[in-house]
C-alpha cells in the first residue's frame, strides 16, 4: 500500500505515498448518483485511520501507524484533534465496487501539528487514473487531560520522515470574484 511514485495526477516532489484503498458504501451517493461532499470528509478520515492507527486485530499495520487504540478511546493521555480541513473537488466520483485509490502524505510538519495531504483516485489498476479530489486536513495531536498542543514523538516522526513532500497547491478564484 505504499510506493515512491505517483502514476498520476500532479508529480509528486515527496519520496513516498501511502495508498489507502477505500471502499465506497451506497449510502455515500447523493441524489445525483456520485458520492456527496459531506461523504468525502469520512472517506478522508477512514483513509487517515487506517494510515497513523494500528488496529487491534492481527492485521499489517502500514509503516506511518504510529497510534496504537488509546489515542483514540476516551481516557487516553493524548489525542489528535482537526484543526482544519480543505478539499478541492475535481471532477464528481461515481458508484464503484472496487475501491477508491486514496494517497496520502505529509504535507507540513509542525512541533504539534501535521498537514495530512490526500488526492482521491478512481480505483487502482485503471488504465487512466482519475484524480477525484485533493484534500488537507491539519492534524494536532494535544495532551487530553489539559487540551494544550504536545510535541510529535521521534518515533512518530521518524516513520513519517519518508512520507514528508511538499503540501497541496489548490487552484484559487481569481481576485476580485
């Protein structure tokens, strides 16, 4: 699930990406037939679950899983909190059986703070990859019994250290619309 080139999209200037594959689920469509906006958030975060958590069952955690179970349960002494979140929708994802190719990378990384970078493809294999959306979530990982911003472990930052490329450049309205 991971690999040092993008076959698509934008080139990439990181070393590395995470390739998260993410099912679709028919309650994601909207009346129009693709997946709803407000379904794009959730499959982001399934996607970024899946790359910093190592679950707990026996499974291949990916190398970026940092997170063991408690930083996600109540009563752990640290969590991580969204800070902010940006997507750019390119072109509108349809239904599919197979799952959405979702990359991921480090963006930014902050004493406390990490830019989670994705971009949304049609699922792998496809002769043409489609590039769905692209997406940044700022990640803060904070103490939970004061709520106040901690500093990234050496550890977190070491596995993450390969996935560390440049952020997302979104297209902007021109000025003065």
């Amino acid at each position: 699930m991971t690999d040092s080139t993008t076959t698509a999209g934008p080139a990439p200037s990181g070393p590395a990406r995470l390739h998260v594959p993410i099912h679709l689920r028919w309650g994601d469509l909207d009346a129009l037939g693709h997946v709803n906006n407000t379904s794009m958030l959730k499959l982001l975060e399934e996607a970024r679950l899946r790359a910093f958590w190592r679950g707990d069952d026996d499974g291949q955690a990916l190398p970026t899983a940092v997170f063991d179970m408690s930083v996600l349960e109540s009563g752990g002494e640290r969590a991580t909190l969204i800070a902010r979140q940006e997507i750019e929708y390119l072109r509108p994802v349809p239904y599919s059986q197979r799952p959405l190719d979702v990359r991921l990378w480090i963006g930014a990384m902050g004493g406390s703070s990490a830019d989670i970078c994705f971009e949304v493809f049609s699922p792998a294999g496809q002769p043409e990859p489609v590039l769905y959306a692209r997406a940044t979530a700022v990640v803060v990982l904070v103490d939970t019994a004061s709520g106040r911003p901690i500093r990234w472990s050496e550890t977190e930052r070491h596995a993450w250290a390969p996935y560390i490329g440049d952020p997302i450049e979104y297209r902007r309205r021109a000025a003065g619309r």
